[in-house]
C-alpha cells in the first residue's frame, strides 16, 4: 500500500515488472528456493525502485517489500501456468496449444472459443494470445528447478544433460579404440625381434617396472591429468588403462610347466535309460524349485493370519503414498481446506466494507478453490486495500 492510501500499480507500466524480474535474475543466488524471498532481498529491491535504479513508478504508490512479495508471488505462479501449457497439463486447456514464438495462436475462426477460455478463470494467459511471455528465460533461469542430479530435464534447454553424457562417453570410447589399436599394430611389428630373455629391457618391462611415485609421469598418467584430457571424459583415461593392461597381460611371457602324465583311458560306461514321455499329468505338474521362498509358498513356509493381513498392508500402503505423491498438493473442491474457508470469509468481509463488489467476490472464490496459492497470498495481505490490490492481480479482465 502506498502513501495516502494509494496502492501500488504494477500493470501500467511493464517496465515495473520487467525490471523487478531482471533484478531477481542478477540476485539469484541469494533468492533461496525461489518461493518467499528473504526480508533483506525485499528492502534492497524497494530501495532501488525508489533510487529509480529499476525505474519510479509512474502510477500508483511506491513499491514496498510487501507489494513486491505480492508481485512475485503472481509473477511465479504465471510462470508455472505458461510450464503447465507447455507440457501440455494445463487444466482446461486439452485443445490450445502454446508456444514462445506464437503463444496460443488464436485464428479469427477460434475467438470465440478464446473469449469463453479465457472467462472460465483464465484471463492471465490474456497477454499471450498470439505471441509468446518475452521474459519467460529470463523467469525460468530465476527460479529454481523442481529437480535435482545431473541427468535432469530442463524444459528450457531442450536437451538433458544426459544425453551430452552419452556423446561425450561414446567418443572417449572411440578414441580410445583407435589408441589401442594403433598401440596393438606398433607393438605386433617390434615384438618379434626382441628375445624372451631379455623381456624385461623391453618397451613393455619398462612400462610396468615405473615406481608408484612416477606414475604421473608415464604416457597413462599424463592421459589423466586435467590439461591432457582435450575435452574428453574421465571414462576415456579409463579405457586406455584398462587397453594397455590388457596388450601386456596378452605379451607376458609364461614361464615352462612341467608336463602332466596321459590320463588312464576312460571306460565307456553304460547309456542311461531315456526319460519316460510326459503325460498330461506330468505336462501339468510344476517342477518344483529349491529357490523358491515368498511369502505365499507352502513347500518350505507357512503364511500366518497375521502375517499375511501384514503384506495385504503393506500393498495398501503402497497404494495410498502413490495417491497422495499424485495429488497431495492439488487442491479439492469438494474437501475445502482452513485456508480456502479463510480466504472466503475475508473476501466477504471486504466485500461488507465496500472494497469489493459481489462479483469480484464471487470470481475470486472461483479462483481460491481451483488454486490454493492465491488463497494464501490473499490471507497474507494485512487489511482490505492491500487485498483489494491483489484481487485486480488475480483479475486482470476486471476494472474495479
């Protein structure tokens, strides 16, 4: 809320929420989990709105901690639409299809049909419908991904970093198959021509006779010090170890075993009678296994009551963390929570203190039960003229 009762306007200029994203962008590593910003992270972002560092309002109050929060939160939760449009999950929206070059792509023949998507709720995709969000990189760069490894997909990058694992890992392998073979040709050309006594002196005794200490100095050690790897993966250094370990074990000259005396001839012993045809009752019959030990054998244990109650349990069990991975964080209309009740009750207080209209009043509890999280936000706002600046946030198709 600004001076005098006068409520910060984020939708006059763009700039303002251009310039607040931007500055989130450059502060990232101090944005935490991406969700509430820290106390200090607000102020600093308040203070250069008011230095004109990000830009001075040109309607509405100055922007405070409070309302930057507010705006934040909005901007987070448009960036997760646009991702659920993306992936094609957006509740409500099976037949558009967006993209960052076209947005929704609204032909003349399915205007009508926008106007009626956009009146169920869904007035914030508005701006994109036929081209894309521009800070949408910038947004999705800010925030922090949901994922966490190194074979995660990224949705803005396209590709995951595990498939340039797997052209990096195939190209080390290739090169060093090239190594070995070029080491396997030069070695077949020169091995002939040294005698067996005088092994030791030879390219591959010297290899092998270097101390520990002066491993870092020999052709396998400087594969793997970092300024000879060229770009290649640690696997490739292991490759070419494991080659060369091979080729000398293959060339290690095998001392003289004594010879073993003839074995006494075998005596044919008699053949053994053929198995007998399989009847239906043998066809029929499983042969029994010594491996098998679950649960439900009765060849070598005996399930219990109790014990078998305990793995109907266990599936049950099973089943309910499945469904509530998939749906404990959606909300429902049918099982209302604290916050939505909340959120209701004070939209009909300010609705009693003249700040909003019934109809505004009857959208925003539309809104509260299909997204929990502008609930929240709205609890959060302290009397009716933050909330009633919030609700033309949450309503953008609405003047009042």
């Amino acid at each position: 809320m600004g001076r005098g009762g006068e409520a910060a306007d984020w939708t006059s200029d763009p700039k303002d929420s251009e310039n607040l994203i931007r500055f989130f962008h450059r502060e990232r590593q101090c944005l935490g989990d991406g969700v509430n910003p820290d106390k200090q992270l607000l102020n600093d972002a308040a203070v250069l709105h008011a230095c004109k560092i990000l830009g001075a309002p040109k309607h509405g109050g100055p922007k405070t901690p409070d309302t930057i929060r507010s705006r934040w939160a909005t901007l987070r939760k448009l960036h997760d639409y646009i991702e659920q449009a993306l992936q094609k999950n957006y509740p409500g929206a099976s037949g558009w299809t967006y993209t960052h070059e076209l947005g929704f792509n609204v032909t003349p023949e399915s205007m009508d049909a926008w106007r009626t998507f956009l009146k169920a709720g869904n007035s914030h995709f508005k701006p994109f419908t036929n081209k894309g969000w521009d800070l949408w990189e910038v947004m999705h760069e800010t925030l922090p991904t949901r994922a966490k490894g190194k074979y995660v997909f990224n949705a803005a990058s396209g590709r995951s970093s595990r498939s340039q694992a797997h052209e990096d890992l195939a190209q080390s392998l290739t090169q060093s198959n090239n190594d070995s073979q070029s080491s396997e040709t030069s070695s077949q050309s020169s091995a002939p021509s040294q005698p067996i006594s005088n092994w030791s002196q030879s390219d591959y005794g010297s290899s092998q006779s270097q101390p520990i200490s002066n491993w870092s100095q020999s052709d396998y050690g400087r594969s793997q010090s970092p300024g000879d790897l060229d770009g290649r993966t640690d696997m490739s250094g292991l490759d070419q170890l494991g080659s060369a370990a091979l080729q000398v074990s293959q060339r290690t000259p095998s001392t003289t075993q004594p010879t073993a005396p003839p074995l006494a001839p075998v005596v044919p012993t008699a053949p053994a009678p053929p198995a007998p045809p399989a009847t239906p009752a043998n066809v029929l019959k499983r042969a029994a296994s010594d491996e098998t030990d679950g649960p439900w054998s009765n060849k070598h244990t005996k399930t219990t009551g109790p014990e078998a109650i305990m793995f109907l349990g266990r599936g049950v069990m099973d089943i309910g963390g499945a469904l509530r991975e998939c749906f404990g964080n959606k909300s429902s209309g049918l099982s209302p929570t604290k916050e939505l009740l909340q959120a209701r009750k004070l939209a009909e207080e300010d609705e009693k203190n003249k700040y909003i209209t019934s109809d505004v009043r009857l959208r925003l509890s539309l809104l509260f039960g299909r997204d929990i999280s502008a609930a929240d936000a709205y609890i959060a706002e302290g009397d009716g003229f933050n909330r009633t600046d919030l609700a033309r946030i949450l309503l953008p198709d609405l003047f009042f």
